[in-house]
C-alpha cells in the first residue's frame, strides 16, 4: 500500500494548512508519511504545492508519480494531470476545469454555507478521508487540537460536510500510530536542546529560518536566550561571544547568510572557541533559487574562512540523523574547541516525515572545561601548547585571579598579541594538530545494499532517502547495487570506501550540484574517481522513483 496526493494553488489560499491537517490525520491513523513542499518566494500568489505520499510501510521520499491531484486553482491541473497514476484522479470546485474530466466537488459554496469561505480546503480534506475510507473521528481529533472555540466549530462542520460528498473507494485499514511527525529544521532545533544549547541567535533566511523559530518556541520552557539579530556577521560574532562565557551556543542561516559570517568563522579558528552552525543550502549563487533546493556549497564550507585553521562539517541525511548529529556536533565542537559546521538544505528542511520517537537516553552532554588545574606555576595559558592542539579551557570569571584572553590577532600561549616568526610557527602548527585527531572521530558514510556491489553509488546528505529507495527497488530486481551516503564530510572518512572500490565496476556519483562536489573531494582525498555521475541541479530535489530511473539508465 503506497497512496500519493498532490495539493496545489496559489500562496494564500490555505495549502499549509491543508497539509498540515491531512499528515497529522494519516499519522494518527498509523501511516507513515513523507511530504514535500514546492513554493515560490513571494507571499501571495505563484504557483505552490505539496506532494503528501503515505503508506503501511516506511518511506524515504517524495513520489513523483500521484493518486490524487487537489486542485485549488486551474493552473494546478494545467501543471500537474501529467502525473496522475493510471487510475489517479482529480478533485476540484465546481469553478475550476469544467471540460478536463475533474471529479467536481462544490467546495467553495459549501464553505460559503457555514459562512466561512477559507474553509473550503478542510470540505476537501474531508472528501478525501472518505475517498480512502478512513475514519472521519481522526480528522475531527487534529482539528480540535489545531483550532479553538468557531474556528474549531465551522472546520468540523465543513469536514463532515465533504467526508459526505465522495465516495469510498478503498477502505484502508488504520495502524498502531507511535510514531512522530517533524521536519529536518525542527530535528536539529530538538538535537540542539537535547545537547544542552542555551544561546541561539540568527537572522531570518529562508529555508533556515525553521531552526531558529523552532528554537525560540521552546526557548522558555528550556532556558534558552534566543536573540533575532541585525544580521548574520553579527550573529556569528555574537554565538562566539556566549560560547566565550561558557555556554553552548548555535547560529545558522542559508548560503548568501553564511558567507557574511566567513570572517567571524575565522575568528572562531583563531580564539579557538567552540560553535555549531548550520547552513540549511539553497540554490546559488547571489540570491538565486531562495525557496528551492541544492547541495551547491560542500567545497565553500571547507575552504570558507581566511587562513588555515580546522573544522568539522557533517552533513546531515534525515530528520532522525540530524537530531542525533546536531546533538554530536556541540561534543566534538567543545572537545576540539573549532567550528563544527552543519549542513542540510530546503529540501530536509522542510520535509515532513514520520519517525520513532528519538531516543534522548543515547545523548549524553559532555563538556571540556577545566578549572584550577589548568593553572601552573600561578598563570593560566588559554593557548597552552600540548600535543594534542587542544589546550585547557577555563571559563572567564570561574577561577580566580585568572584571566582568559582572547584576541583575534596571532598570541602567544598566554593569549598577549605577538609577531614573533617563531611563536606564528608553532601556533599554526597547534591548532592544525586538531585536524589529525579529528580523523579518529569522524563516522563511516551509511552502506545500503548490497556489502560488496558490482554497482557502487556515492552520495551525501538529504539524498540518502531518494537513493536508498531505488537501491532497495533494484535489488528486488536482482541488480548488484551498494550505495555509501556520507555524513561526517570534513575530514572525509575514506575507508569504507577503499574497501568497496575494487569489487565495484561502476561507481555512481549521485549530487544535486552541477559539478560533483563530493567526487571532487573523493578524487583528492582517496584517489577515486567515479565513472558515472547523475546530477541534478534544478531546485528541485531527487525522488525515489525518478533517480530509480537515471539508474536504469546507467546500469
């Protein structure tokens, strides 16, 4: 059992809400869900939609391929019949497509009956559940949670209204529910509070702007300063401030937001103050696609930053991987005391799935500041050479007598200014001795399929869910296929990847970049170069089926 509905219209006229009402009915219903959105950056207006696909069984991704189109405008039918399964259909209001064989519904009068025309989304919403046979009690439960006192009223009203203007076509049967339903922004807002966040700050972007809004909902409850700031140099600057005076702190922003923060990064490289930011990617450059999707600024992140100093970038694959590694990220940043950087994009960010319940037990929050033992000889060295890189960590105003230094211009251990050729030498060299044992900590990428294929893919990030449902869909047809998705990035783990490289005869390169950023950096990193590579770069992200076929195409 694998369902897929399309909603679509224009901004504004209720396909957020819509949604949102439709996943939480299929989740409480026991499905699992996966949705996607696809929207224009403007208010009002432009064409948007929603692609929801739910099934008895776990999904990954988005279906290309529906039963259902909602039409809420003609446009949606103009753009989209092309995509209607064989036996697919569309629903629409009387008004919309009259000669384009629609399953016309009077939606809108009705709406207008219970003197409330916004509401003509939820009558369809209510057709639909009949249309699937599901109970019409699970749509009334989300919209008591979602709506207060007429609100509420006139939206069970036009629920009832529609579950009675359809027939029932399949008669599903619902599931044990247990599960939950989060975006890709709100995993790492929740992996950030699981580690023990306490200062958040950003400046609105989209798609990031999910991160710090998720934060600051919860900021009361779990002790947080959450600050909205003028912009992202000051944002940056600021994280760097808090972590300075002990807490764990977290900026984020998209592309053109993160590159203003590439001085204060090298800041962080230079005080050695641990930081995790993110940067939720979105088509470049300048502006460029700033609502869509791509994985176009992997090489920038590791270069980003003027001078040589380390840092740890983790790609992140799922909702469920994000809250574990964003979690992960505040350890590593703290232990190494450098900038661990994040990377997701629109298309994880905003994508609605059902997952288990994270386990919080499996966090555990460890923190790398020391006390009076750092102080020797009645001096406290900030930048202490060791044989690690990693020097002690006092917090300002903690020990006394003891002054934490902190300077952006090149310092002796102390942390006093200097331009000694000698002192310059050995610092480098310190800070870049962190980069050594960040290669013990980095993860081997994901394997799915096959242990040692014949068929090698190589992908990163929120591609995982695309790619491991056309490695499963191929190996149901006897093709030897084996897929590695990367997480820890930066350093690059290369040693799953030396032992497959021998067995496989085609190594598969899957990005959605226009120039192989990952296979570049496994080139130089490993001296692996991919013999095929299926990239896309059009804002809009892989599907399970339609990488399935590129597959097909290279296999």
């Amino acid at each position: 059992m694998d369902y897929s509905i399309l909603v679509g219209g224009e901004a504004g006229q209720g396909m957020d809400t819509f949604a949102r009402l439709l996943e939480k009915t299929l989740k409480r219903s026991g499905f699992h869900v996966f949705s996607h959105s696809d929207y224009m950056s403007r208010v009002r207006g432009g064409h948007n939609f929603f692609y929801i696909r739910f099934s008895d069984k776990p999904i990954y991704s988005y279906s290309s391929k529906v039963d259902i189109i909602f039409a809420l405008n003609e446009e949606t039918v103009g753009i989209h019949s092309t995509k209607l399964k064989e036996n697919g259909i569309i629903i629409a209001d009387t008004s919309i497509a009259k000669d384009k064989g629609v399953i016309h519904l009077e939606l809108i009068e009705t709406a207008k009956s219970l003197r409330n025309p916004r509401v003509y989304t939820t009558v369809g919403l209510g057709a639909i559940l009949k249309y699937y046979g599901l109970p019409l009690e699970k749509g009334e439960e989300v919209i008591k949670e979602e709506f207060k006192d007429e609100i509420y009223r006139v939206n069970i009203n036009a629920l009832r209204a529609g579950y009675a203007m359809l027939d029932e076509e399949h008669k599903l049967e619902t599931l044990e529910d247990g599960k939950i339903i989060i975006n890709g922004n709100q995993a790492v807002g929740l992996g950030a509070i699981a580690a023990g966040c306490k200062f958040y700050c950003g400046y609105p972007m989209t798609p990031s702007t999910g991160v710090l809004n998720y934060i600051a909902t919860h900021a009361d409850d779990m002790g947080i300063a959450v600050d909205q700031v003028e912009d992202e140099v000051a944002a940056l600057n600021m994280a760097l401030g808090a972590s300075y005076a002990g807490v764990r702190a977290m900026t984020g922003s998209s592309g053109g937001g993160f590159a203003l923060m590439v001085e204060a990064l090298s800041l962080a490289g230079m005080i050695e103050v641990p930081v995790v930011v993110i940067n939720v990617q979105r088509p470049g450059p300048a502006t460029g696609f700033p609502t869509r999707t791509e994985q176009g600024d992997l090489r920038f992140m590791i270069h980003a930053g003027h001078g040589e100093f380390p840092r740890m970038i983790m790609a992140l694959r799922s909702p469920e991987d994000a809250f574990y590694q964003t979690a992960r990220a505040f350890n590593i940043a703290e232990k190494y005391q450098i900038p661990v950087l994040l990377m997701s994009d629109q298309y994880l960010a905003d994508s609605m799935t059902t997952q288990k319940p994270f386990d919080f037990r499996k966090i555990q929050i460890e923190r790398y500041i020391s006390g009076e033992e750092a102080v020797t000889d009645e001096e406290y060295k900030r930048y202490k050479f060791t044989e690690n890189g990693i020097s002690p960590r006092i917090l300002p105003g903690k020990v006394p007598g003891q002054v934490v230094l902190v300077d952006s211009d090149e310092h002796d251990e102390w942390g006093n200014i200097t331009e000694s050729d000698e002192i310059r030498t050995k610092m480098v060299d310190k800070r870049l001795k962190k980069f050594e044992s960040l290669k013990e900590e980095v993860e081997e990428p994901w394997l799915i399929g096959d242990e040692k294929p014949k068929n090698l893919i190589v992908s990163w990030g929120s591609t995982y869910g695309a790619v491991r449902e056309a490695v499963e869909k191929l190996i149901g047809e006897g093709v030897s296929i084996g897929a590695l998705v990367f997480g820890d990035i930066w350093p690059l783990p290369t040693n799953r990847l030396l032992e497959l490289k021998d067995t496989a005869k085609k190594i598969i390169d899957v990005e959605q970049n226009a120039t192989g950023q990952l296979d570049s950096l496994i080139r130089e990193e490993a001296l692996i170069k991919s013999t095929h590579k299926i990239l896309k770069y059009d804002g809009r992200p892989f599907s399970g089926d339609e990488l399935y076929a590129r597959l097909k195409e290279v296999l």
